[in-house]
C-alpha cells in the first residue's frame, strides 16, 4: 500500500478525472462534433466513460461488473482474480480488452485511470480492498456484508464521508421498487405501534458447523494463488474446497447466515423503521453431534443454526422499542394466527422472511428468494392488501450496480448519490447491526478454567452494547470480536 504522501495526491487526480467526465461537454461543447456525426445514437465520447475494474472477477463478481459496465456504456479496463480457471473466465470474455490481475494491490498501484471499482471477493477480502480504493480517491461498490467485522464498517464509512467516495453495498434488493409498499404502510401507521420483528432463513446450504478440514497443498489448482486468496487471514496451507464457495462458513474468512443473507433480509425492516445500532444482542446455537466431535459448535466456524435476540430504541416509525429475532438453520418463527394457515408467510415455502408485527396486524415479506418480493399486509380487522403477483424488473437486479454508476459520473454531491438506497452511510450502520449477531456467536464460545480445572463457559448472557463506541460494556472478552488480526501487509 501506498504512504500517506503518495496516496493523498492520487484522490486529487481522480476527482479531477470525474469533474472532466461531468464538465467536460459544457466546458467545450463549442469545440465538438455532434454525437449523431461520430458514432450514431446512444454514442459516448471516451471522456464519459468511467473506467471501471473489478476485484472479483468471478460468480458474483462476474455479473456485479457486467451491471455496472451497463452493457458497454462504461469501460472496464482492469480485471483482479486469485483464478482465472473458473468463472471468472465469464468476465475475461465480456471484456477481452481489460488487463488482468491477480493482487488487487498491485492492479490498483498499476492503473492509475481506475474511477470505480466493484467488490465482489469472500467476505474477509471485503474491508482491506475497499479501503485500499479509497485510499487512492476511487469510488466503490462491495458485495454484502459490506465488511467482515464490525470495526472495518465503521472505518469504511467514515472514509467513503470524508474522502468524497460514492459507495454502494450490493444487496440490491434495496432497489427493489416494491420495498416502496413496505414503506407505505409503515408510514401510514396501519400496523399502530410496531414492537416486534421476525426474520428467518434456511441457510446455510454449505458446510459448517464443526472443526475447519484438514489443510492438503497436493491438492491446491495451479491456477490459484491461495496466498492472494488468504489476504489478511492467518497464514495456513491450502484447504481443499474453501475456495470457491464454503469459505461462508468459517469465520476465518466467512460470515456465516447473516452475512449471506442477513444484509438482504435485515435491510427490510432496518430501512423501512429507521433503526440504528441495537442496544444489545442475545443468542444460542445448534449443536453438531458427530463420531469426531460433539459439542454447541467448533470455534473456528460458524454453528448449524443460531437463533438471536437484538433489541432497538423507539424511531419516528415504530412508536415503542423493537425487538427483533433472527433465526438460521432452517429454523422458523410461528405461523401468527392473522395469516390463513395455507398462506406462505415471507417468501415462497416460507423459507426465507420477515415478519414485521404491529399491534394492529402484520407485514410479511421477504427480498431474498427465486420468488417475488410480494410483500402482503394483514390487518385484525381482516383488511389485507398484497404486491403484484409478478414482479416486473426492467433492470437486471433493479438497476442497483447501475444507479451507482450514474451516481459517481454525478459526483459525491449529487442527487444521484443520495438516491442511493445502500451508500456506506446507511449500509455502515445496518452491516454493524447484522455482525451484531456474530459477535454474539462467537462470544458464546468463551471459555474459562473454572476453580475445579475444568472448562466452562462463562459468555452466554445478554450481550450490552455501546453502538456509538463500538464496545460491549458487560463482557470485555466479547470485545475482540468487533475487529480482527490482520496479517502484514493487508491491514484496513
């Protein structure tokens, strides 16, 4: 990474790179050839096109960066990945002109034309990547979780303020336009005084639960830079299959459920009641009983489920305190007795959603599922009032990559960046509020010698939290988990 000096001059040059993009056609319009002339309808002079890379070039990654190329307006000149064996190969393809790389350190020192970046790399990557682009003035898109830890959001947040970044976390359900009738009948105080939230999930659908596999370099691809691909993680020796997918469920690298999918379901009643930062988290776990190991979970990974309690001070939306319950595994709330008992509550099976229960009825919707958002109102009086049965998308992922793009060619200023729906200032607060739920797992697996010799625990309590300070104030153990160790050279 850059020192202090060298990486205060490059914001500098990119701010003054996207003034010209934005100024440049009025500053000089006198000078131009007509449009029509060069290039025909829907032409772009080089000089409004951003210049775009992608950290992640692959499953995610892949349509993260097509999105945002907005099928071709926008110029995609970089590409960063540990392994272009699999399918990243889709990217190299999209955009067979962009230059590829395996650091995204050394790419980002390298191109110095880069205006924006997407993010899109397991989620321990997520933090030090993002905070290396702004460092150097350039604006940012990163998958969910926004970081992998607490702290990392916070740091995120305030750089993306005060560097001028436009910023956008990619639960695209945020774009969704029908989170819009959510927001209606919040609004409208149908539901009366809203006091409690329900929000479930039947992930994960990958391994987790007990110790983390035996490590087997014979095995590594030759294609894979496993040392790129560890990043700020402990070094370890390769680790068959962590790479591409089940790294999800280790908190070496992964965030478990809530991280992959907590920041689409929490964002809906987060955003819709205007919440902040919990005032304290609760949990428990499932436990994994096998012929290797039998205990609550290994601490190294996330457990097999978990169901967790978070509590929030009164909003201008829910006129009393909310308490909301998170449950993973597979695990459901109750079927309220509102809801016709053939009725789906959340999604389609019911197996991803949310509840959001006022005094006089109910929301019940869910944002992450092969089925439309269709969010439904019942009401005691027997009123209810659903979404369209089909939900029209014009858009791939309803503009969310798009919108960002439009917004940095606008500026930091613009209307366009506040329109967002997950900058860093709203996306911040609501990535701490799900990693919350993690800090609360992990402290669960504190252990003491007690006077006996014998190992207990001792963590498993209501967990207080001082949002503002970012600290538990009951259990000074608990406070290792709202950040991380880094190893050198990758530190956010």
């Amino acid at each position: 990474m850059k020192n202090k000096s060298q990486s205060s001059k490059q914001p500098s040059t990119n701010q003054s790179r996207r003034s010209f993009i934005k100024k440049g056609a009025l500053a000089t319009s006198i000078f131009i050839v007509p449009r029509h002339v060069l290039g025909g309808v829907g032409y772009l002079a080089p000089s409004d096109r951003l210049n775009l890379a992608a950290i992640g070039a692959g499953g995610k990654g892949s349509s993260d960066i097509f999105n945002a190329s907005v099928n071709g307006r926008e110029k995609v000149v970089a590409l960063c990945d540990v392994d272009f064996s699999g399918s990243a190969k889709k990217s190299v393809e999209n955009f067979p002109k962009a230059k590829l790389y395996a650091d995204y350190r050394e790419m980002l020192e390298k191109e110095k034309g880069i205006d924006a970046v997407t993010i899109s790399t397991p989620d321990h990557v997520h933090g030090p990547a993002a905070a290396n682009a702004m460092e150097r003035g350039i604006h940012v898109y990163v998958q969910k979780p926004m970081t992998h830890n607490i702290r990392e959001a916070r740091i995120l947040t305030e750089m993306a303020r005060t560097n001028k970044i436009v910023s956008q976390m990619g639960n695209q359900g945020g774009s969704n336009p029908l989170l819009g009738m959510v927001q209606k009948w919040v609004d409208s105080g149908v539901l009366g005084s809203i006091s409690k939230v329900q929000v479930w999930t039947n992930r994960p659908v990958w391994p987790q639960g007990g110790p983390m596999p035996s490590p087997d370099p014979t095995m590594k691809p030759e294609s894979l830079d496993w040392n790129l691909w560890l990043g700020p993680a402990p070094e370890k020796p390769y680790i068959p299959n962590m790479h591409p997918f089940n790294w999800r469920g280790w908190w070496d690298y992964g965030t478990g459920a809530l991280g992959d999918v907590g920041c689409h379901l929490i964002d809906i009643p987060f955003r819709t009641l205007g919440l902040r930062y919990p005032t304290d988290a609760e949990c428990s776990v499932g436990s994994v009983f096998s012929q290797m190991w039998t205990a609550d979970y290994h601490p190294e990974g996330c457990p097999p489920s978990s169901f967790i309690t978070l509590h929030f001070g009164a909003t201008e939306k829910t006129r009393s305190p909310i308490e909301m319950t998170w449950s993973d595994g597979g695990i459901r709330p109750s079927h309220p007795d509102i809801i016709p008992a053939d009725n789906d509550i959340g999604g389609k099976s019911s197996a991803n959603g949310v509840l959001i229960i006022g005094e006089k009825g109910i929301i019940s919707t869910n944002i992450n599922d092969s089925s439309p958002l269709m969010p439904k109102l019942y009401l005691n009086d027997g009123t209810t009032e659903f979404g369209p049965e089909v939900e029209e998308n014009e858009e791939p992922e309803y503009g969310h990559q798009r919108k960002w793009v439009d917004a940095c060619k606008a500026g930091f200023d613009s209307p366009e960046h506040r329109a967002l729906t997950s900058s860093f200032d709203y996306a911040g607060p609501m990535t701490e509020t799900v990693l919350m739920g993690n800090l609360a797992i992990r402290s669960y697996m504190l252990r003491e010698e007690n006077s006996d010799g014998k190992m207990e625990f001792f963590a498993r309590k209501k967990l207080l939290w001082d949002g503002e300070n970012m600290r538990i104030t009951n259990l000074e153990e608990a406070n290792q988990f709202v950040g991380r160790t880094y190893r050198e050279g990758w530190k956010v």
